[in-house]
C-alpha cells in the first residue's frame, strides 16, 4: 500500500509537506481545488488559494513525488483550461502531474463565487463530455472533438501531453463514476466507500476500461481517508490538540466537534488493519486528509503506517 498526503494552505505549509512527502516516502502529494474550505460559514474566511498555481509551482520546487488534483470540479473551468493546464504542469514536473475531476459537491462554494451550479446529472453529462474532450486532446489532438457540451477544431496542437499524463476520476457514484473512470482514466479515487463496498465499484471500473480496449489491471485505485490518530485513545486526544494549535480547545471537545461531522477516530492498529482490508479490494493507495495541518504529526503517521 502507498500513501500520500493532501495538503491545504499558503504555499509555504504545502512545500513544507510537500519535501516532508518526499523524505518520508510518501509517493504523492495531492491538493484540494476549493474556493472555499470547508462546509460551515464561518470557515469560508479562511484564506484560500488557487490549487493549480500552487501545483506549478510545485512542480519546480519538488523532485520525486507525483502532484495530484484531488480533485478539481468541472463546474469550474472549461476541459481546454484543463488540458493545458495539465500538460504545462506535467512540464514544469518532468512528468509528476496527475490531473484529477469531478462533478463538484460544494453548494455554497458555487453560490458565493456566483459559478453556475446545475443538476447533478447536468454535471455528470459535463464531465463525461469534458473527459472526452481531454483525453481526444491528450491522444490524438488532430482528430478533433465535438459533443453536445464542448468541441475542438482538430490540429497539431503544441506541447503535446506526455503519453502516460494520467486523468484522475474522482467521486462516491457507484455506477456512472466508475464507468467514467474506467473509460477516461487512469486512476480511480473512490469516495465514501467502505472496504466491502468498494469491490463492485472497483469491478465496474475495471470493466469498462476492458471495454475501451485497455488493460483493466493498469487502472490506479485509491482512496481519501480523513485522519488523525493515536496507539491509544489519551494519544489520539493529544494529537487532536497537537494538529489545531492554539485553538483553546481540550482534545475531547476537538474530537466530539469532529465526530458530529462523521469522523471516526481509530487507532494506528485499526487503521492499518482497515487499509489492509481495502488493499484486498484492490486499492493500491491512500490520500491522507487531515493530518497535514500539522507536520509532526504527518511526518509520524508516515513512518507509522511505511
């Protein structure tokens, strides 16, 4: 099982986890692509900044490690944004840059930027258009694209995208973003999904990717696990304390904020027991969230769970 860290914040903390990555054997770092974080008003004025410039930039000040969006909403930008992004950024990385999507989910983050916001299925039919457009541009730019969303004129377009730029397809559908993922991808990013559910997702997936005439095995599966943890409950609570600063907060009063938001706080053995059950349903790495807020403690879980 691999492990990566995703990292939020000014560029100077995402540099910091993205070397401690590197001297720690993550293989990636991956960045949320928000305008807000969160899902409480009173975080919305947390200062945010644009994830693919961080990227860029990244690409320039790391050497090793991959640079994963993870993942950017297609409500955000137009597919040709993407491809050029991704492939100027697989440049300036020597070929580190992972290109993740997804339909979006955040409400507010929509309806505060004034971004347009349709339907979920309005969404999906945009990623699936927009994933075909990126992959025609990624493969053979000079056939051209046209479908009922977004189209380009074919032509021998410059830089072309380094063979294996890997699209990553992010999302918790249980059939279609499986299916999008297998047809478009190179990398799956299950959401929600607990170890005995992901196996049908994973086969869904695998499927379709057989179906385009590529091998079902090359298909990337991974997963996002918030987490802060503890080898005992004390040890959780202090690290609790540790990774919000000076918050004023006791570490019981963190955790039971955090547990009415669904986090389930486990030990290092259970988590490591759990990711062992998800590598027997075919995940080969794990986004850690959270723990990147502070980097003593990321650094920690690093050589915990290597």
């Amino acid at each position: 099982m691999d492990f990566a860290l995703q990292a939020v914040g000014d560029y100077d903390h995402v540099l910091e986890i993205a070397r401690l990555c590197e001297m720690n054997g993550a293989v990636a770092i991956s960045l949320a692509d928000h305008y807000l974080y969160g899902n409480r008003a009173e975080r919305y004025v947390d200062p945010v900044y644009d994830s693919f410039v961080q990227a860029a930039a990244l690409g320039r000040d790391t050497s090793t490690i991959e640079i994963v969006m993870l993942v950017s909403p297609i409500t955000f930008r137009h597919p040709a944004f993407y491809a050029k992004a991704a492939i100027t950024i697989d440049e300036l990385s020597g070929g580190r840059f992972v290109l993740g999507l997804g339909t979006g989910w955040h409400d507010d983050e929509h309806e505060y930027f004034g971004i347009p916001y349709p339907d979920r299925a309005e969404r999906f039919g945009m990623l699936e258009d927009a994933l075909g457009y990126i992959r025609q541009f990624f493969d053979d730019p000079e056939k051209g694209f046209d479908s009922d969303r977004y189209r380009f004129t074919g032509l021998a377009y410059q830089p072309k995208a380094r063979q294996d730029l890997r699209i990553l397809v992010g999302g918790g559908g249980p059939k279609r973003t499986p299916r999008l993922a297998g047809t478009f991808g190179g990398e799956f990013s299950v959401a929600g999904a607990e170890p005995d559910q992901i196996g049908e997702r994973v086969d869904r997936a695998r499927a379709a990717a057989a179906t385009q005439g590529r091998n079902p095995d090359d298909l990337l599966i991974t997963i996002s696990e918030p987490l802060v943890s503890g080898h005992t409950d004390d040890e959780i609570s202090a690290n609790l304390v540790r990774m919000e600063g000076d918050s004023g907060r006791s570490g019981p009063e963190i955790r039971q904020s955090w547990e009415k938001r669904g986090l389930v706080f486990r030990t290092w053995e259970e988590h490591k027991d759990r990711f062992g059950r998800y590598g027997d349903a075919g995940v080969a790495r794990i986004y850690l969230q959270l723990l990147a807020r502070s980097p003593e403690l990321s650094e920690e879980a690093l050589q915990i769970l290597s």
